[in-house]
C-alpha cells in the first residue's frame, strides 16, 4: 500500500501563512526588558564578556539599565564562585 502524495502548498496557502506570521508579530505585546550575561576564558585563560539585551523601544533607559546591571552582577557572583571552585590553570 502506498502513502498518499502530500498536498503541494498553494500561493494562497503561503500567503496565508506569511500573513498570520505576520499578524502574530505586529501585535505581540511589548515585553519588559531582559538581558543576559556570559562570562568565559578563552584558551588563553582571558576572561571574555558577551551582554544581550532585549527591549522593546519604548523601554526606558532606566529599565533597561538596571536588568542589564543584575544580570551583570549575578553572572559575575557566578563566575568568582566557580574561579575558586575551579581556579584557572590549577590541575
């Protein structure tokens, strides 16, 4: 027994789509601010930083700047701990 050959998508089948894609983004509600932080050593043991920070345009610089700051220092508690537990070069 055979498997039935799939429906082929029509234009209007993709025109449909790409519009409720769309839709979905032109009315997403605006979101609080988030940042994220990431702290790592290279090969040559260099501490190297990577921020991200997502905020819809009509955030304040205040908010934006006090959840880059605690996820800063959290990331930063994280990495002294961990630089004891396991101190760079140590074996």
């Amino acid at each position: 027994m055979s498997e039935p050959t799939p429906r082929r998508l029509t234009l209007a089948d993709a025109y449909r789509d790409a519009q409720h894609v769309i839709d979905q983004l032109t009315t997403r509600a605006p979101s609080e601010p988030n940042a994220s932080v990431e702290i790592s050593r290279n090969a040559k043991g260099e501490v190297q930083f990577t921020t991200k920070v997502y905020a819809a345009s009509s955030a304040s610089a205040d908010d934006v700047e006090a959840v880059t700051g605690k996820a800063y220092d959290q990331a930063v508690q994280a990495f002294d701990a961990l630089a004891v537990k396991y101190p760079f070069g140590a074996e």
